[in-house]
C-alpha cells in the first residue's frame, strides 16, 4: 500500500495536466508564467533596442560608419523614413498606423494565435516588442534609427536594421517553423 501510495505521487509529478500534446491551457498556472516571461521579453527587448538606438544617436554622426569586422559588420547610422528596404518612405504616419493596429491586433488575439504553444508566445512577444520599438521611432523622430550594416566587402549590402528589426524576423521566422511543425486546431480536426 505504501509503495503505490509513494508511486501515485510521483506519477503525479511527472504528469501535467496544464500540458496537453505539447499546449498550454488557457487561464493555467503555466499560461501565468508564460504571460510574464514574455511581458518581460517584451520590456527587454524594447529597451535594448531603444538604448542601442540612443546610444548609436549619441555617439555617431549621421551617415557615420564605424568598422567593427572588416568586409563583414559596420555600425552605420541611418534614419530610415519607411519599412523594410525602405518600402513606403515618406509615409510615416501610414507605417506608424500599420504598426499600431498589427501591435493591437497581437494583444487581442495573442491567445488565438498562439493556440496553447509556447513557442508561439515567444514569437509574439519578440514581434510586438519589434513593432513598439520602430514605432516608438516613427512617433519621435518622424523616422526609424538604423545602425547595423551586414556586408561582404563591396560586393554585397544588406540593408541597415536594428535590434527591433532582428526581434521581429526572429518572432516571425519561429512562428512560421512552429506553424509547419505543429498542427493547428483546424488540421486536427480534419484528419480525425
């Protein structure tokens, strides 16, 4: 009696009843946590990016380039007035807009997006805190700060990003792996 009793407990330690297939259920404890962690990620990456941002503004002059591996990573500062590859330059207040409704959009529906993966989370909260950071840009300075220049020698020029960028291709590029890896709700129900 007494082995099953201590083998019971250990069966229940072992068992989550908050993780079902790999999810986490809505309003749990474990959801609590995750909320947190990425409310945290959120602020994190919202200050590195503002403070990298504030620093490259207070230390270089516009245009200014310092090498730091030669043929291969520069701090350039720029002011980008559009999105990505300056697409839409000269629109900012469009490109404030679009951020601010997809930013929205992420609060409203974050749990119907994540579906109960936790890997979804992290990517929302490395997209939001993106969007805030280039927002809060465009809302300031008409403009967003960029100051890191990926190249290869002369031959090839990414285009200038900043932290915030990187946290929204990061969050991006997980929720597209996290959607072809994993199974939705709607692909679950059809196959059974």
């Amino acid at each position: 009696m007494l082995f099953s009793a201590s083998n019971a407990k250990q069966n229940e330690k072992k068992w989550n009843p908050e993780k079902v297939s790999g999810r986490i259920i809505a309003h749990s404890k474990e959801e609590k946590r995750l909320l947190i962690f990425c409310s945290v990620l959120v602020f994190f990456f919202l200050l590195l990016d503002q403070g990298s941002k504030l620093t490259a503004r207070a230390t270089m002059e516009l245009g200014q380039s310092i090498t730091l591996i030669p043929g291969w990573f520069n701090l350039t500062y720029v002011h980008n007035p559009g999105a990505a590859w300056s697409l839409l330059a000269g629109f900012p207040w469009l490109l404030l807009t679009f951020g601010v409704i997809a930013g929205i959009c992420i609060i409203l529906f974050f749990r119907r997006w994540c579906e109960g993966y936790p890997e979804r989370y992290w990517a929302l909260a490395f997209i939001e805190s993106g969007i805030l950071g280039n927002s809060i840009d465009r809302l300031w300075y008409g403009s967003v700060i960029d100051f890191l220049h990926v190249h290869y020698y002369d031959v090839y020029h990414y285009p200038i990003f900043n932290i915030a960028d990187c946290a929204i291709c990061v969050g991006v590029i997980l929720f597209i792996c996290s959607n072809l890896f994993r199974k939705t709700e709607k692909s679950t129900a059809e196959t059974e």
